[in-house]
C-alpha cells in the first residue's frame, strides 16, 4: 500500500492525537476523580491529582492544538466543515477548556478561604468531565456519517437549523462514544495514579479499585457503541474481518491485560496495557475510517491542501520533533522520573 | 455557494461574528503580551540573583513567577479558543488560507510546546534543577513567548499584505508557505508588536511598583522591582514610536486605504497635513476640528515633504473602513506612546543622572508620573489593534476576500457572543482578584 502525502499528514494528525488523548486526556480523567472524591481519603486523593497534573498540563494540552493547527493546515476544507457543522459542541468544548484550565490554577494559587478553593476545584472537575464527553460525542458525530450528511445538506440549502446544527451529534451513538471516552480517560487516569500515590499503599488502593470500575464500564460502553453504531459504514468495517478488526481485537486484549494487572496489582504493566488500549481503539477507528476523512464521502486525499504546503509543513514537523523529543523527556525526567513529592514555592500552603 | 449568499444578507450574525472574534483577542492579547514580557523580567531577576546573592531578587523572580502561571494559563485556554474560532466563525477563511497561512501557525505550535514545557519546568523544578538549568528553562520561556508572537503575527501581516499564491478565477495555485510568510508587513509587524510587548508588561510592572513606592513602602524588593522593570519597558517604549513610523510608511504603500483612514485623510493630495485630534465627517468627506500639522503626512508617511499622499476618494466608497473608529483608535496609540516615551526618557534621564535606581524613588513627581502610565501600554496595545484590524475592513484577506464572505453560515451567532463574552469577563475578574492577592501580599521590609 502505498501512501500518498495527504494520507501521510493524516497518520500524523492521528499521531498527535494520539498523544493528546495518551497525556492531556488523562489530566481531563484526573480532574473526573477529583469530582468523584470520596471515602476517608478524599483529600489526599484530591492532592495527588493536583501534583501529578500541575507542572505537566499546559504541555500535554498543546498536543490539541497541534492537532488542530495540522488540520487546519492540511486539510482545511475538512477543518472548515467541522468548524461549521459541530460549531455547538465545539463551543462547549472550548468553555469546558477554558474553565478547566483556569479553574485548575486558580485553585492552587488563591490564598482565599477554602470555600473558595473548593468552588474552583468543583468548576475545575466538572469541566473535565463535560469537555472529553463533548469531544467524544463530536467523533461520534463524524464517525456515523451524520457530519458527512449535514454537510451536504447544508449546501443544498433547504434543510433545518436542527437537522444541521443539532441532530447529527447528539445521537444515542454519539452520546455512548461520548461517555465511552470519559470512562476511558478516567480509566487512564486512574491506572496512571496508581504509579503517582506509589507512597501510600491506602490511596494505592483507592486508585487500582476505581480504575478496575472505570474499565468495566469503558468496556461496557464500548460494547453499547459497536450495537448502536452498528448500522453505519464505519462501524461495520470494526466488525467485518480486516486490519480495523484485528486492530480492535488487539484493544481487547489490552483492555484485559491491564484489568489483570491492576488485579494483581502489577501498576507498571497496568499503565502501559492500559495506554495500548487505549491507543488501539483510536487506531482501530482510524483504520476503519481510512480513506475517508468525513463519512461517507470526502477522501483524505480530496480534502488536502497543496503537496508543496504538505511537504514544507512536514519539513518542519521533523525539525520541530527534533527538539521537542528531548524537551518532552527532559520535562517527564524531572518529575515523572524520582517518584520524590513536588515542591512548589509556586503554590502556597492551603491555610 | 448558496450558504454564502444566504449569510451575506444577514448583517447582525456577521456583526456577532466580528464582536466575538474581536472580544476574544483583544481579552487574550493581554495574556498573550504578559507571556512575552513577565518572563523577561523573571529571567533578569534570577540573573541578578544569582549575581549577587541577594534574595530580595530572588523572591521577585517568584513572585513574578506566580503571576506568570495564573496568567500563562489564561493565556494558553484562551489561545486556545482563539484556533478553535478561526475555524467556528471563519470557514471560508480557513478553506482559503488555511494551507498558505499554516506555516507559522506550525511553527507557533513548536514554540507553544517549548514554552509550556519549560515553564512547568520554571514554575515547579526550584527544587528539582540545578540553578543554572533553572535560569535556562527561564530563558527558553522568554525566548518562545517572543517567538510565538512573531509567528502569530506574521500571519495576521498577511491578512493585510498576501503573498505566495497565484489567484486563479477566485482560488489560490501555486501555494508556497513560506514566501507567504515573507511578506511586506511582516517585519513593520513584528517589530511594533514585540515593542509594544515589552513596553506594556515593563511600564505597567513598573507603574504597580511606583505606586507601592508611593504609598510608603519603599522596601528594597520594590526598588528592585521597580530597575528591573525600566530596564525592559523603558527603552522599548523609547523606541516604539519609531517603529511606529515603520508601521505607517510600510501602510502608505501597501494599504492605502488603511492609511488613510488612520489619518482621516479623505483627499489625494502632495503635501499633505497630518491631523491630530479631529473628527471625521464621512458623507461631507472632511475632517472637522482637527489640528493641521502642514505637510506633516506627506513628512511621515514617505519622509518627503512633498509626497503624495493617496486619500480615501481614491479607494471605492464599498471598500472603504469604518474611518471614525480607525482614526480615533490610531490618535489614542500616539498620545498613549507619546506620553510613555516621553515618561520613559525622564525616568532614564533621571536614573542615568543618580546612577542608581534611588534618585528615581526619591523623585516623587517622576513616580507620579510612572504610576499615571501604568495602564498605557495595554490600552495602546488595544488601540493598535484596532487600527490594523477595523482599518483593514471591509477585507479579511486584502484585496482578496472579503470579511463578510468568510464567516460561517451558522444563524444565532449572537448567542456564542454573548456566552463567551460573560465567561471572559467573570475570568478577567478573577485575575485581577487573584493578582491583587499577590500583590497584597508583597513584602513590606
Ligand atoms: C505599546 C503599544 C504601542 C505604542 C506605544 C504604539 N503602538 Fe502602534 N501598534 C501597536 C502598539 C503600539 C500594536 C497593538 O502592537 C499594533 C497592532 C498591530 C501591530 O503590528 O502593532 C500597532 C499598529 C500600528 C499601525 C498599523 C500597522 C498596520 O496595520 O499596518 C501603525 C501605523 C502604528 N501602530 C503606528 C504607531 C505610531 C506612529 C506610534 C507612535 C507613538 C505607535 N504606533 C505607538
Ligand atoms: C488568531 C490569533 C491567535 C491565535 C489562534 C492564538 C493562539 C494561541 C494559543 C493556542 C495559545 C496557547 C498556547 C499554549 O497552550 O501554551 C496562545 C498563547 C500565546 N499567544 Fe496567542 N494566538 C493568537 C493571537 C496572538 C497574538 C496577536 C499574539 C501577539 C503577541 C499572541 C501571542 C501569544 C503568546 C506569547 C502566547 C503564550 C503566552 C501565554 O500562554 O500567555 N497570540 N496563542
Ligand atoms: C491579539 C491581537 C489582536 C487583536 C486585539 C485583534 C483585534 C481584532 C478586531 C478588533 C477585529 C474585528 C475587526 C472588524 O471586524 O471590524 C478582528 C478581526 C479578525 N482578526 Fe484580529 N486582532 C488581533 C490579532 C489577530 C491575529 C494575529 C490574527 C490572525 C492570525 C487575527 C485574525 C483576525 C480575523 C480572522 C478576524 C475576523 C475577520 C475580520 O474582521 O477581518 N487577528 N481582530
């Protein structure tokens, strides 16, 4: 198989995405276990999340926008036509980014009352909970194919506010990918707080027990999506034989290595059984859809930009990567690495 | 396209459409100019600690550091959205321009990682990194906060001068990115901007401390404070205005229209007098109570007295800018940078004379005076905006694609409008709440 320029761009796309989901899609996860805080440790819980997402957020958020600028620049009709059809859940998307993002930090640098504190944590939680819900429910919206339709629609003029603003993603398809991305991220977050609460065997605990419920209901739920989605083009190739297939069936065997590790309490092995599940069932999608970039009609290859615009661009991607890479491993060595407690004159005591 | 035609004529979204883009970039250039100067003076307070072992420069460098986190967050969500709206509120834009624009775009993104990076490492590494690869990360910060201005601006330079394409029966062929970003306004641009960073985040940082200075407390941690934050606003805003001057000649020749507006200068003429003031009266084509400086325009806009200068009755009245807001916003920029280079000088006169930073503290009336500029940069910050943007009106894209061509088909936009503005004033609230508190608690000794 060989592929064209366009379809190399596209792998990249999805490349980045990848990382985005792998990194800031488990800072989102964090902020649902902030929400679902409970027991005698609840603070301590709430505590670890902080320091585990605080120094690393803003760079795991900046996957998103290389995502979103590489769309832009590759294939801007594609990006033109999302920006169009799914203006709605997009923007509440951006509002949960925003007050995710601003909630987090206003959170760990007021010297108000607690009060105030906790009305920050909560925005902050709840923010992260609706923001990957929206996101989800918006490649669910393009995945059936509904975005494709609207598009059309849209153009032939005559159809409803409704049936091209609202109906094609809110879905019960879209809705169960949504809520299968939650579960996932939450999922992710757990397992990889396990490794973060390393010190305290209790708050361990906490974490390998509502990682184990998260991945019940990730599975679940994806389960629910393959019946819903059932009917639509995309789906169809996850279930009939092919690379999407084998690569979907892959994600299930990760998703069990990692229940079985976090049974047995193999944290390490959890984490990455549980990054490849994930990072399956991205694939296993993009491999169904390929080569379409919006269902059912337009080809990656129909929607790209120029070949000289390609390759420039990708020129600067490999120069870029090359200092990146190491900035990246830099940034996880220092506080990924030690396992020793961040300390932050940046942060004041909670008083 | 029908969806094209069918929003042309309904003015109000497209009017929403513009508020919100406005509102969104003016809200996150506050953020943005803050991500390229509050590192700058977070760098050179390490540095001077480290020199001299003073720790007064020290807790500067931290203070300033917990600033910067609250408000490079704020920056980057609200970045954030602003790549999103290219997209929500500007398809036909984004489907026109995307591949020739992209370039710095993508490179921006490179910087935005740098810095992200290296400010987790800054913010949360004190005690994890040696010094010298903590005063590192800080210079990685100050340098990708520059960069990531110049690229985003590069591409705004673009909007008002095109490059690198050939249009064909209304697309564009022969796309090259990078003669795209070589474009004519894209080092005037660059230039001003990055001034203009400096000036804002130095004279308002500066102006924050005179006015603790004046209020009694003259511990050496404003004193400090207050050098370090001269040494970055103050030759900037020196400056500027010739920078300034680049700006409006690279105009001149490139955006007629836009210069003209920015003078209130409805008639082609040689000679021609430059307006200070003035209100300019659209349907009788005249400037009225305005102070006419002779020759003044033909002097700055092609350093020839003599010159002639194209007026507004050269360009078609549809293509014309709105000419009111244009002037005013571009006289509140020169009165604004006027009085802060003149401030400036004074400062570093009286500095300069005292050779150290207390002949400035003791001057009351100087303090005075830096206090009453604080919030200038900022406000020509957004002035100057103004005029590039709504001077660069009726056009998205110069000469190439009109405005009202680009936006979205989506109705309601009002609705997003509204929404986002709300959310951005209750955030802006809250960080000027938060920052207060850190202020608040500077230390007195
Ligand atoms: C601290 C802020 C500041 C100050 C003191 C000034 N400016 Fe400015 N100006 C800006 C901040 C700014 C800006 C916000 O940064 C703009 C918007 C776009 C740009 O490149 O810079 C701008 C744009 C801008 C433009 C429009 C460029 C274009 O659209 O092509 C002109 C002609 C000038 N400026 C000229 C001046 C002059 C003659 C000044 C003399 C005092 C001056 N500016 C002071
Ligand atoms: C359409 C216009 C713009 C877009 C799409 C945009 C996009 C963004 C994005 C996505 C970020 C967040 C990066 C991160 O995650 O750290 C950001 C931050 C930043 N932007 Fe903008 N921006 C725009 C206008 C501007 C302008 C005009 C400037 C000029 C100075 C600027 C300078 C910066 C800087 C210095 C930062 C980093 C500092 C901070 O996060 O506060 N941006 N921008
Ligand atoms: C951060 C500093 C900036 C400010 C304060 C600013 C301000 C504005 C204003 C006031 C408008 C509305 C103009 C009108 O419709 O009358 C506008 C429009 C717009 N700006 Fe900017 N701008 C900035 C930088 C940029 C940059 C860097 C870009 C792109 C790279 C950009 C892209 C746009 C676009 C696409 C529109 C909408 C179309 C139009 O009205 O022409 N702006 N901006």
């Amino acid at each position: 198989m060989s592929l064209t320029l366009a379809e190399v761009a596209a792998w990249i796309i999805v490349v980045a995405l990848n990382a985005y989901v792998l990194f800031g899609g488990a800072d989102f996860g964090g902020g649902v276990w902030d929400l679902l805080a409970s027991g005698p440790r609840r603070q301590q819980q709430r505590d670890v999340i902080a320091h585990a997402i605080g120094p690393i957020w803003e760079a795991n958020h900046v996957w998103l926008i290389v995502v979103v600028v590489m769309l832009f620049v590759c294939f801007p009709p594609a990006f033109a036509a999302f920006g169009t059809l799914l203006h709605i859940p997009l923007s509440l998307m951006l509002i949960g980014i925003v007050l995710r993002g601003s909630a987090f930090v206003f959170r760990s640098y007021s010297y108000g009352p607690r009060s105030e504190q906790r009305r920050w944590g909560r925005t902050f939680a709840i923010s992260s909970l609706i923001t990957p819900m929206v996101l989800g429910m918006c490649v669910g919206a393009v995945v059936s194919g509904h975005v494709g339709t609207a598009m059309t629609a849209l153009d032939s003029g005559t159809a409803s506010f409704a049936s091209i603003y609202v109906r094609p993603w809110i879905s019960p398809f879209s809705i169960a990918v949504g809520a299968m991305t939650v579960a996932l991220l939450s999922f992710l977050a757990a397992t990889y707080l396990t490794i973060e609460a390393a010190g305290d065997r209790a708050l361990q605990e906490d974490f390998r027990n509502r990682a184990l419920g998260a991945a019940v209901t990730a599975m679940a739920l994806a389960i629910v999506a393959l019946v819903l989605g059932a009917g639509n083009g995309v789906m169809a190739r996850l279930i009939r034989p092919g690379w999407a297939t084998l690569v979907i069936g892959g994600s299930g065997v990760a998703a069990l290595t990692s229940a079985a590790a976090l049974l047995q309490r193999r944290f390490q092995l959890a984490r990455v059984a549980a990054g490849a599940w994930v990072t399956l069932i991205l694939w296993g999608w993009v491999l169904a859809q390929f080569p379409l970039i919006i269902p059912p009609d337009l080809t990656i290859n129909a929607a790209a930009a120029p070949d000289r615009t390609l390759a420039e661009t990708m020129a600067v991607l490999a120069g870029g990567a090359v200092v990146l890479i190491p900035s990246l491993w830099y940034l996880l060595r220092v506080f990924k690495g030690s396992g020793q407690p961040i300390e932050s004159p940046g942060e004041p005591q909670r008083n | 396209m029908a969806a094209v035609s069918k929003i042309t004529a309904a003015m109000p979204d497209l009017l929403a459409a513009r508020s919100q883009m406005a509102m969104s970039l003016g809200f996150h250039i506050v953020f943005a100019v803050v991500g390229i100067g509050l590192p700058a003076l977070m760098v050179i307070a390490e540095w001077r600690w480290i020199r001299t072992g003073d720790g007064a420069y020290l807790e500067l460098a931290k203070r300033w550091s917990k600033g910067a986190a609250i408000l490079f967050a704020v920056g980057a969500v609200s970045g954030t959205v602003l790549s999103f709206e290219l997209g929500l509120l500007w398809p036909g834009f984004m489907r026109f321009a995307g591949s020739i624009i992209g370039m710095p775009f993508s490179l921006e993104g490179f910087a935005f990682f740098t810095e992200a990076i290296f400010l987790g490492v800054y913010l949360y590494g004190w005690n994890r990194v040696s010094r010298t690869a903590h005063l590192f990360a800080g210079i990685v910060v100050a340098v990708s906060g520059v960069l990531s201005g110049i690229f985003v601006v590069i591409a705004n330079a673009w909007m008002n001068t095109p490059a690198g394409f050939t249009m064909v029966g209304g697309d564009a062929v022969d796309v090259r990115p990078f003669m795209a970003m070589a474009n004519a306004a894209a080092f005037p641009e660059t230039l001003h901007m990055t001034l203009a960073a400096y000036t804002g985040t130095g004279l308002t940082v500066a102006g924050i401390h005179a006015i603790a200075v004046l209020r009694g407390n003259k511990s050496v941690f404003h004193r400090h404070a207050l050098a370090i934050a001269l040494t970055l606003g103050a030759p900037a805003a020196i400056l500027q205005p010739l920078s300034g001057d680049v700006s409006a000649r690279s105009a001149a020749v490139h955006q007629p229209a836009k210069l003209a507006a920015l003078e209130a200068h409805f008639e082609t003429q040689r000679g021609a007098p430059f307006h200070i003031g003035g209100w300019p009266d659209v349907d009788e084509r005249e400037t009225r109570w305005a102070i006419r400086i002779p020759r003044g325009l033909s002097l700055l806009a092609f350093h020839d007295p003599n010159a002639e200068v194209k007026g507004l009755d050269t360009v078609p009245r549809d293509q014309w800018p709105p000419v009111a807001i244009v002037h005013i916003a571009f006289q509140v920029m020169i009165a604004l940078g006027t009085i802060m280079a003149l401030v400036s000088v004074w400062a570093l006169w009286r500095w300069w004379r005292g050779r150290t930073i207390d002949a400035v503290v003791a001057d009351r009336r100087l303090l005075r005076a830096i206090a009453f500029v604080t919030p200038m940069g900022f406000l020509a910050i957004e002035a100057g905006w103004t005029v590039t943007e709504v001077g660069r009106q009726p056009w998205i894209i110069h000469g190439v694609l009109r405005t009202a061509d680009a936006v979205t088909p989506m109705p309601g936009l009002v609705v997003p409008f509204l929404i986002f503005t709300l959310l951005y004033l209750l955030l802006g609230a809250i960080v000027v709440y938060l920052l207060r508190q850190q202020i608040v608690r500077a230390p007195t000794q």
